[in-house]
C-alpha cells in the first residue's frame, strides 16, 4: 500500500457508497488491499478505486445461482 494515508473502512463507506460490511468482507477476501491494525482493517482511497473501477472484480459468478 506504499505511502498513501490510510483510511477506515468507515471513512471509505462514506466517500464510496458501499457498507462498511460490504468493505469488510471484501478485505478479508482479498478483493481490495487492506491491512488489519488490531481488529479494525484500513485501506487507502486508491485500493477502494481500483476496486470500483474493476469490472473483473466487481463482477458476480454467473453460475453461482444457476440450477444444476
């Protein structure tokens, strides 16, 4: 994450209209860079962004749903 200022997910929820849970689950999974400080997880602008501008990330498994 270099040198960029870190934010809470809290602050992130706020300037990209996503929940801080949904922001949770997406650095425990990886999806965005985050780091863990104690139990709360930090990110920076810039990994949010990433994440929202990526439609490979930000895209559903179309077959998650579907009827065997």
């Amino acid at each position: 994450m270099g040198e960029e200022r870190l934010i809470s997910l809290k602050e992130a929820a706020a300037r990209s209209g996503l929940s801080a849970g949904f922001l949770r689950r997406l650095c425990r999974t990886g999806r965005i860079d985050a780091v863990k400080i104690g139990r709360d997880w930090v990110t920076t602008w810039r990994a949010v962004t990433e994440y929202l501008e990526d439609e490979k990330k930000r895209s559903k498994n179309p077959f998650k749903y579907k009827n065997p």
